[in-house]
C-alpha cells in the first residue's frame, strides 16, 4: 500500500490532541523512508498551521554529538517552528498546556535571505554571511514521555521533531569575524548549574537550508533557526526558573509555572 503522510498526520495530530504517550508511528501507517517522514511532517504543518500560525522559524532536531548520543541517532532530523510558539525573554511557560516538556539550550540565529532551491549546496560560509542576528534560546520539546533510545527517527521528523516552540533572548548583531563555533553556555536552574559549547552551529544552519530548499519549502528571511542543544535536554518544574546566557551573546530566562 502506497505510504499516505495525511494518515500519519492525523495519527500525530490526533496524539496530540488526547495527550498520549509518544510511540512509533504503527507499521501500516509509518513512513519507510526519510522523504516519506518529510512528507508526512509537512502533512501535519496543514493541520497545525490554524492553530499555531505560519511557519516562523526552523529547527534542528539531533544536531549535537551530545543530543545524538541521548537519543541514539546518528543524524540530524529537521522541523518547523510556529510563529504563535515564538516567544520572547523573560517568558513564563505553563507546563499544563503541555504533556511533558523538556528544555533545551540553544544558539538561535536570524537569516536575512532566503535561500531557494538550487543544484548545488549551500556552504557554512554562505549561510554565516546571512546572519542577521543571533540570541541565546530555550526550545521546548514535547517529547510525550518518549523513551528516547526507542524512538525512531522517521517517527520523531513526522511528530515535527518534537518542537513545541522556542523561548528567544534579546538579538545582537554580530561580526562576521566572530565564529560562533565552540562558544561556552552556562545554564543555571533550580537544581543546579550546567555548561556546554556550540557544536558546528554552521553546519547545522546550512543542512537545514539545504534541507528545507530540496523539499520546496526555502528557509525565508528573518525566519529564526535554533542549531542544536549545547546542554542535554532537561525538565523544569513549576516555580522553577531557568538562566541560560552565551559568552558575548547574552542570556535568556524562562519560569515553569
């Protein structure tokens, strides 16, 4: 039977919707192969569009070496972020509009081109010359009480890799001389303080442009693109605030409540 992505759309949308646990998409209605998982995401973009608004910004699911050996998958899973799930530093996020999310840590960065389809790739050195902006970001993640080692790929790219939107500090316009690899976060949270650094944040920028330009769907100016976690994914609980700051980027903040 031909794989249909509106069926796994709407076994994803309707997940959502009833608050059950994150499980593999059933074999019958599963994608065989990475363009199917695409497919099927875009799919769900159709039912999520009315209520989470256009598409605001990309991300990056599994980029780090730190978020790919947590989730036993060794390559990078790409997702959309709704513009209604932007939000802006000092934020307040209610866990109770969310089954189960989980925090992370990320360089955020603002294009100021859009990058179309074309024969050839785009470079590390392309995309850096179209950040506009960068800023430190939380992203949420909706993982459904997932076991991460069991969760497949394919299933993690049609859920939208998991994306329930970003928390984004102020942006600052940077030279084009600062690399912005290796740049040390530090998060501090209610149970304690952890650090990290930027992993190939670049690179993750140009495979999600290229990415989103081979399915027709380019990265647009001023979209935003968080590029990996530089700290492994935790939980907030209510009344518990999170500081996360960039060396030279500046800090963002976010209070579960």
């Amino acid at each position: 039977m031909p794989f249909d992505p509106a069926a796994a759309a709407r076994f994803i949308a309707e997940a959502h919707r009833t608050r059950a646990p994150f499980a593999n998409l059933p074999e019958d209605i599963a994608p065989k192969t990475i363009d199917e998982a695409y497919a099927a995401q875009e799919a769900l973009r159709t039912l999520w569009t009315p209520l989470y608004g256009e598409v605001g910004g990309l991300k990056i699911a599994t980029t780090t070496k730190v978020m790919q050996a947590l989730m036993g998958i060794d390559h990078p899973c790409g997702g959309v972020i709704y513009s209604k799930r932007i939000h802006q530093s000092p934020a307040t996020i209610r866990l109770a509009d969310h089954m189960h999310v989980v925090m992370e840590c990320e360089l955020a960065v603002r294009v100021g081109k859009t990058f179309e389809p074309r024969a050839t790739p785009y470079t590390r050195d392309e995309v850096r010359a179209a950040v506009a902006e960068v800023m430190p970001a939380f992203e949420l993640i909706e993982d459904r009480n997932a076991d991460y080692k069991s969760s497949k790929a394919h299933s993690l790219i049609c859920d939208n890799a998991w994306n329930a939107g970003i928390v984004l500090g102020a942006p600052v316009k940077v030279p084009a001389s600062l690399d912005l690899n290796g740049l040390a976060g530090n998060l501090t949270t209610g149970s304690g303080k952890h650090s990290g650094k930027t992993d190939d944040p670049m690179g993750a920028l140009a495979w999600i442009a290229n990415l989103a330009a081979s399915r027709g769907k380019p990265l647009a100016a001023g979209q935003v693109v968080i590029t990996g976690s530089l700290i492994p994914t935790l939980p907030i609980a209510v009344g518990e605030t999170f500081d996360f700051a960039i060396d030279g980027i500046g800090s963002v903040r976010a209070t579960g409540a």
